[in-house]
C-alpha cells in the first residue's frame, strides 16, 4: 500500500512539473515564457526603497505569435515586454537603446510622473522621440499609488507591433487592500491583433475616403494563440510552434488575474467557462469585491479579479477573451471565430495522464454577450482607501467629442473645433518652459489665467487648458460619435461624476450645483465613495463627467486610447501648475533627443495629412 501511494505521489508531482515546463517554456525564442508573467510569491512587499535597473535594446524582428510570420517591435528580441515588479516609492531606471529602424518613445501607462514630467514619454508633448542608433534613460520615482498598469510604445500605433508590457506596483498595505487572500497572482494581457504591422492598418485608417478603423485579424492572450494556418493561405504561417495561452492555477484555492487590455481598438469580453470572481482592482484602485460572471475592459483598462478553483465538474476550464466585435462598422469581422481568443485554465495539482494534461477542455459558455458598447456598470464599485471628490469645482469645461470627415474627405478626430498633430521636434513642455523662460509674451501674458490657451498654442491641431495654482477641473464630455471612445488623462486619476447615453443631463442630474459648485441638498453623501480611475468610456451618443485635481506639474495628454482614433486627432493636452513648470528647465538629456534631424525624428510617426491633400479631384 505505501508502495502504490508514493509510485503514485510520484507520478502525480512528475505531471505536474510537466505541466510547469508548458507555462516555463517560450514556444519558440522570440516568445517570451509564461512564466515570466507569474508575480513572485515571495515577493518582499516591506523590503527597503530601491531603485530597480532595467537595460532594453528596443529591436525589430520577425515573428508568428499565432502562426502568422509578421514584423514585430520587441525589448531585448522577446515579444511581449517583460514584466516590472517594484514596490511604491522604488525608482525605476530604463535605459532604452532603439535599434530598431524607426523611432521610439515609452509611456508608463497610469504612473502619476509627479515632479517628473519629463519621464511620461508623450512625443510632440513631453519628449522628441528616440531615433534610431539613439538612446535614452526614464528615471523616475513611483510615489502615492499602487496596482495594475503597464508601459507602451507612444509613437503611432507601436503597441501594436509588440512594444509593450505589465508594471505591477505593490503597496505595503497590499494585503489589507485587496480584501480576498490568493495563493497566486499573475498578468494576463489581452489584445486585439492584426497580421500587418500597424504602418499598414494605420495608412488605411487615416486615406482619403476611410470610415471606421481597420478591424483586428485575431486576438492574443499574452502574445499567444493558435490559429489554423489552412483558413489563411495568403498569410506566411506556420503554428506548430504557435500555442494557446493557458494558466496552472492550485485547485480550491483563491487566483488573482490581472487583465490589462494592451489592445489598440477592440473592447473585450472576458469570462471563465462555470466560474464567477470577484473583481478587486479598478485601474490600481482597490475596491471591495464585487462578484462578476464576466469583465468587460476596453482599452488601456486594467481589472484584477479573484477567482476560486472549487468546481468539480472538470480539470479544465476555457477562459475565453471575445473581442466586441458588434461595436465595430463590420461586426461580423474577423470570421470564422477569431474575434474570440481561449486560454486553458488547468486545475493542479490532479493525477492524470499526459494526454489528460494537454487535453483541450470541454467545457461550454454559459455567459450572455454583452450587448451594449460601454464600460462595466462601476457605480457600485467602492474603494478601500478612498479620498472623497471635492465639492467645488474651480473650473467646468465642456468639450465636444466627435469623428468627422473635412477637407479631402479625410476622417480625424475632433475635441470641439481641433484635431490633434504633435511637434516632434519642439515638444509643448519644451516650448512652454522654454517661452516662460524667455520672457516671450505669448507666454507669460497668460501665465497667470486659467482656461483654454490660444495665444502660445494653435487651437486648430494643439488643443491646451492650462491652470496656475491646484484647481479642480469638472470635464463634461459630450459624444457625437456612433462609437464608444475609452478616455485616458495622463498623469492623473479622476472620478467618475456620471456617464449615459444621450445629452448630458446638467448638474443637478447628477445632485450637483450649477457648473459642479457644490452638491444639492439631500445629496450631501455623493462625493464620499466614488471611485478613480485613468481611464472611462463614454458610449456612443454619450456623455461622460469627469474631475480631478490638476496639482501634478506639467503638459498632460488626455486622449482616445482606441489607437486610430488618438492618432487621428483626437487628442488634447492640460497644462497643471504653471507656477511651478516656469521654474524648470529642460534636462539635457531630454534636450539632447531633439538634436536628431526631423528626418529621424519622424520615422515611423503617424503619416501628415498633406500626403492626401488632392485626393478626390478629377474623380
């Protein structure tokens, strides 16, 4: 009997670690292991502040995430990025060498960047970008916030080539903040994908006579899927080395998923065959555990749920990512089920056989789709350590949010009368310390006033709202677009004062006085549990309310995060604190970006208008 109970022990600890050579393993030497995304168990959320060092040759080669062969945008040759794991109040130090054929710039997505404005990594706003045989070092200090966030290229649709990966911020309150114990706790990104490199898909979204953004060939799971290579016989593809994602999760244990949607167009629809979860995180804001049978993330957001391995129904479960491919001009694009990717969630340890292992699952979904084009219903989502909204806004601003078709027939996006086009080679923040410096009267005339800023900034492609002072701004944000647009504030979390289909219905909608000056009586309590994030939707025909603080010092962009969108104009910058930006001056480093010529400075950049003007006449 002890002879068949350790032959048995045996076998069972033998497939298990076989089953951890199929997460350990990297399916090929541009893909990067699964493993790679498994936050460190032991990981010393009191350990003294340090300063993490990253060194990262951005490199262009040739992949087949799904099968597909493809050129791809990678850190040190491996697709996706890797993986930052750092506690608040570490620095980070990245030093990025381009040696790819384009230009570069990185952006730390939802990091505050307080004090180190320089560091946000928006070309034409912050930064020139990197050119190529160029480098440049981000130093910065991650200071008063924690969570799930991650870093992107920032030039064109670069995320969308493979620039791109988590950074995960551990609180030292961590365990008081997330209200549900887990045993395990890793990153699963989720992106829609295309079989071009997005130079290709880009042109076409921006031609003369375009409507609507390209729609996405697939979708992967942590840079993985398996497509089957017969379905496309005018691609270059090859799966055999080509895997589906999948996760070896501790049976009747509790798992913390991170899903960050890394995508440049496709809102998803996430849910496990015969399980709920709990969600626990809201763009690094923990909230108290709402349960859930499906998430529902657009781009650049970011959810943690929690979920229980207790069913005994099976050892294996789908997780199923489903593009919301109804929201799009073509729904019934990508065909032949691509607009869904799976991933193999596996019950361990269970003694079975290898082919038990590496078995698909049989499981089936249960989970309604999601009908409407929106953001999960957040209203009931309450932080654990929350600051109440203020009560007063010192500013209301209202911006019209629109996709319009002008001049040549060509489609840009459109904040009230501008469409965004940035300065690659003089950046705002360098213009603006720069003109402030100067004594440039274009500047300092206005330096002291709050408001739209029309003398030192084009109003037609450069869009700024400056502040002087900590001010609270109230952003009512109107949709004329059949398309629902994921808005992202740089450098900031807001709150949410309200979203809905429709006109926006004024303050007192909302319990709140005229122009947000204050709240109506009987409506005292409103402000006190809303929860902030960096990034909400406001839905077709919608509206969205937003405020913040502006109290972070610098030029900040506030954007689309549907990547065609953003690079179609619709896009525009807050200039906080004015006071303290005239007293800066431009490090040289950064100075020193901007010596390459506009040339080099422009590879890769999102095409200008100018190659269309023409188009149409004689037609």
């Amino acid at each position: 009997m002890a002879i068949s109970v350790a032959v048995t022990l045996i076998i069972g600890n033998l497939l298990v670690k076989e089953f951890n050579k199929i997460e350990d393993k990297a399916f090929g030497d541009f893909r990067r292991p699964a493993k790679d995304y498994i936050l460190d168990p032991a990981w010393d959320f009191d350990a003294p502040r340090q300063t993490r060092t990253y060194k990262w040759t951005i490199v262009d080669i040739e992949g087949n995430p799904d099968g597909v062969f493809r050129p791809l945008l990678t850190i040190n040759g491996q697709f996706p990025g890797p993986l930052i794991e750092c506690n608040e109040g570490d620095t980070l130090s990245i030093e990025v060498d381009n040696q790819s054929v384009n230009s570069t710039a990185l952006h730390f997505h939802g990091i505050f960047q307080n004090g180190t404005n320089f560091m946000d990594g928006t070309p034409g706003l912050t930064q020139c970008p990197i050119a190529p045989g160029r480098t440049f070092r981000y130093d910065f200090t991650i200071s008063g916030q924690s969570g799930t966030y991650y870093y992107h290229g920032h030039v064109a649709l670069q995320a969308s080539d493979g620039l791109f990966g988590p950074l995960i911020v551990h609180s030292r309150d961590e365990r008081m903040l997330q209200k549900i114990p887990y045993s395990s706790d890793r990153v699963l990104m989720v992106q829609d994908y295309y079989h071009d490199p997005s130079s290709v898909p880009l042109l076409t979204s921006l031609e003369s006579g375009n409507e609507g953004a390209p729609i996405p060939d697939g979708a992967l799971i942590n840079g993985l899927n398996q497509r089957d290579c017969s379905a496309l016989p005018h691609r270059k593809c090859d799966n055999f080395t080509a895997t589906l994602p999948s996760f070896n999760l501790a049976a009747d244990a509790n798992h913390r998923l991170r899903f960050i949607n890394v995508g440049a167009l496709a809102a998803f629809q996430v849910s496990v065959d015969e399980h709920e979860f709990s969600i626990t995180e809201v763009d690094g804001t923990d909230i108290f555990p709402v349960k859930e049978t499906s998430l529902l993330i657009n781009a650049a957001q970011r959810y943690s749920l929690v979920i229980r391995t207790d069913q005994a129904t099976a050892k294996s479960f789908w997780l199923r990512a489903r593009m919301m491919s109804h929201c799009w001009n073509e729904p019934d694009s990508p065909g032949n089920g691509a607009n869904e990717v799976k991933a193999v969630v596996h019950y361990s340890p269970e003694f079975e056989s290898i082919s038990e292992i590496m078995a698909h699952p049989s499981t089936t979904n249960s989970v309604e789709h999601a009908i409407q084009c929106k953001d999960m219903n957040t209203t009931a989502y309450i932080p654990v350590a929350y600051r109440p909204a203020p009560h007063v806004a010192d500013h209301s601003y209202y911006l019209r949010s629109n996709i319009e078709i002008g001049d040549w027939r060509l489609e840009r996006g459109f904040f009230n009368t501008s469409t965004f086009r940035p300065n690659l080679q003089e950046p705002t923040l360098h213009r603006t310390i720069k003109g402030l410096a100067s004594g440039n009267a274009s500047f300092t005339a206005s330096s002291s006033t709050d408001g739209v800023n029309s003398v030192a900034y084009d109003l037609k492609n450069n869009f700024l709202i400056q502040h002087s002072g900590i001010k609270i701004v109230d952003l009512i944000i109107q949709n004329f677009d059949e398309g629902n647009h994921p808005m992202h504030l740089h450098g900031h979390k807001f709150w949410i004062l309200g979203q809905g289909h429709g006109y926006f219905p004024g303050y007192e909608a909302l319990g709140m006085k005229e122009n947000g000056h204050g709240v109506l009586e009987s409506h005292e309590g409103m402000l006190e549990h809303l929860m902030t994030r960096d990034v909400a939707s406001i839905e077709g025909y919608g509206w969205l309310a937003l405020r913040f603080v502006a109290d972070n010092p610098g030029v900040w962009a506030f954007h689309c995060h549907m990547a065609f969108h953003s690079e179609a104009g619709l896009a525009m910058q807050f200039l906080s604190r004015v006071d303290e930006v005239a007293k800066w001056k431009v490090p040289e480093e950064s100075a020193r970006l901007c010596q390459a010529s506009l040339e080099e400075l422009e590879k890769g950049s999102t095409p200008k208008d100018s190659l269309w003007f023409g188009s149409g006449i004689g037609r």
